[in-house]
C-alpha cells in the first residue's frame, strides 16, 4: 500500500485499507468515483427520487405513546426505518451504491449479508436497475432466514450459501472479498454495513445518515429541541452510524449503540485487522476472530464499524449489552403496546430503551432508530416461545 492509502480513511487508529494490491487499486477507483459523484446534483437528484419515490422517504418518527406511558419517564420515539420498501433501513445504502455501481460501468453486484435484510435490498435494487446479482450469505443463516433467502431469489439474485468458518455473517464477507478480488474488473462489491477497508465505512455512512437528518429535522418539528438521547442497535453498524451521523457535533444528545450481551464487540474487544481495516474485534486465545451467536443474525458479527470503535475511544458514544432474553421481551412489549413488531436486531435497542426511559424525566426524549421490521423473524420467535 502507498503512504497517502494508509494515511487516509482513518478513526482515530482505526479504519485503513489492509488488502492485496490488485483490491486496492479497485478501491482506489471507487473511492475516486464516490468523491466524484456525491456532491454531484444530477446524481444526488437521482438518489433523491429514488429514496421518495422507491424507498417510501422520509419516513415517519412515531410518538410511542402507549410504550412511553408503560416506561413510565421520557418520551420515547421511533424512527421508522421499518417503514422503508424492503423492511429495513438497508435499501437506503442498496440504492444509494447501485446509482454509483451504474456510473462505474459494473455489470455485476455481490454483497453479503446475515440476517438477509441486505442481501433483500441489494437484490431489490439490482432488480429495479437490471444486474446481475450474486449474494453471499453463511449457510446457517440461510437456514433461520430461509424467507430472505427466498425473497432475494425472487427477486432474480443468486443466493451462495458460505459454510466455511461457522456459517456466518463473517464467513460471509470472507466469500464476498474473495469473490471481489477476482473479478473486480465488472464486479461491484455492495458492502451492506459501515465497514471494510477504505471507502467502504465512509459510503455507506453516506448513505445511511439520511437517517439522522430526518430525525433531527422531524423531532425539532415536534418537539422543539434536540433529543435527550438517540440509541440504535449495532451489529456491523451501519444503522447506528446512520442515527447518529448529524447529532455528532450535538454535545449534549448521548448516542448509545446497543450490542447483543453474545457478541460485545465494543465492550470486549480490542483493536485487530479484520476484513481489511481495523477495528475493535472479539478475539479468541490464538489471536483469531471468535466465533459469535446472537438471536439476531445481523448483529452477529466479531468487528464493529470503525468509526464506532474511535467514538468509542473518544467516549463521544456509549455502547452497552442486552441479552438476547431482553431483546426478545422487547420484541414482545412494542408488539403488544404499540401494534409495530420490530426486527431482533431493532429489539435490542427497544430493549435497553425500556431499561433508560425509566430513569429519565418526562421532559426527556429518546429517539429509537427501529433498524427494521421482524416480519422475517415472527417464525424464529415462534418457534423460541415454544420451548
């Protein structure tokens, strides 16, 4: 790698772009057609019909009466990512890197994904701009996600099953970068979370702090001020970057990203180089990524987003735990409460939302980025209630 590659795309000391020379010219030229294409107005005018007119946006930030009088403390609203047209807050990057994708010349889009709400967008938007589409995805996340898995091919993707490693989201992205240095010369890697080796965290925050522009234009609209409090789930962190993007510079909003007690990442970990950058990473006894297991498959990841793992440094975020228990009585309560059955992944967030609200005034607001809907986990909790 040359100097100026390591010099930039940096977090503090994470970030970096620690890949074979072949990948890194490639990301060189995305990162040269990013820096070109996103301040261009005919193509943020596209991704701005595209967003309304596709993606359902801007999407609603709902006053959760019913659960904010259960709590008992602050207001509590919900950023309604759930709302967007695949279910998730996914399609948001999907479309935004599909109109680079096209720009570039691509013919062919691989992703990744865990829990499939990626790979779902991906497919979908491949479909709206006719490419070809492969996805990667560990195979025992094929397995709990079998209806993703039948939504993308639906939709004209390829699904490859990953069962190398554990079978999950990990195994996943090492397919996806092997397939990526191979054939880079017409592929587009459509990197789902805030991570990868540079530019990859910087696009997809990009795309996914439309989030926080909306929320704070939306709670200022309602309320009058900023909130006390923004607080997302963080698997990858793509959704949580994407909530908190425009209260960084907002002192006195906390932003708290919540991780599965099974895979704590941010509370455990420590700084390694996986995927090709670095991050705050689980790590077993030999100094190898650990194996990980959540009820959610898109939190189940070892490494976090390196912007993450510096606000984390800084101390400008907070990260906690909740165990898969919590997340799944949360799953319960804002389903019962308020009609709206959020994704595992969200519940997390609703889940220590449920334990912050009580101890907070009735002048304090939260806002919840509800990452997306649990349509595609309704048979799992199904079938985990049984037992």
């Amino acid at each position: 790698m040359s100097q100026q590659t390591v010099e930039k795309g940096y977090f503090g000391q994470f970030g970096g772009s620690f890949v074979p020379k072949d990948l890194q010219r490639a990301l060189d030229i995305l990162e040269e057609n990013f820096e070109k294409f996103k301040n261009d107005s005919t193509f943020n005018e596209e991704l701005a019909y595209y967003l309304r007119e596709y993606v359902g946006r801007e999407n609603p930030l709902t006053y959760a009466k019913n659960f904010t009088e259960a709590l008992g403390g602050a207001k509590v609203y919900l950023k309604r990512e759930d709302l967007n047209h695949t279910g998730a807050h996914k399609i948001n990057n999907a479309i935004g890197q599909i109109l680079l994708a096209k720009r570039m010349g691509a013919t062919r889009i691989i992703a990744e994904t865990g829990a499939g709400q990626h790979g779902v967008a991906t497919a979908t938007a491949c479909a709206m701009f006719g490419m070809e589409c492969t996805i990667y995805m560990g195979k025992l996340d094929t397995e709990r996600q079998a209806l993703n898995v039948f939504r993308m091919e639906l939709l004209g993707a390829k699904v490859v099953p990953v069962e190398k490693g554990q079978g999950r989201l990990k195994d996943a992205v090492d397919a996806a970068l092997a397939d990526y240095v191979e054939n880079y010369q017409n592929t587009f890697y459509l990197l789902g979370s805030a991570v990868g080796p540079h530019p990859y965290p910087t696009i997809v925050k990009h795309f996914q702090s439309v989030i926080s522009e909306e929320s704070k234009k939306q709670i200022l609209e309602k309320e009058g001020k900023l909130p006390t409090a923004v607080i997302a789930c963080a698997g990858g962190g793509s959704n949580a970057i994407g909530a908190f993007a425009h209260y960084l510079d907002e002192p006195n909003v906390r932003l708290i990203g919540v991780e599965p007690e099974e895979a704590p990442t941010l509370t455990k970990g420590v700084p390694a180089v996986i995927h090709g950058f670095k991050c705050l990473t689980l790590l077993d006894e030999n100094n190898d990524p650990m194996p990980t297991y959540s009820i959610a498959a898109g939190l189940d990841y070892p490494g976090i987003g390196p912007e993450h793992s510096y606000l984390k440094e800084t101390g400008r975020a907070e990260y906690v735990t909740v165990s898969g228990k919590e997340a799944l009585e949360a799953f319960q309560q804002l389903s019962k409460l308020e009609g709206i059955i959020p994704a595992l992944e969200s519940s997390h967030a609703v889940a220590y939302a449920m334990k912050l609200a009580p101890q907070l005034s009735k002048e304090d607001i939260v806002i919840v980025n509800l990452s997306g809907r649990g349509d595609k986990d309704v048979e799992q909790v199904f079938e985990m209630l049984k037992k």
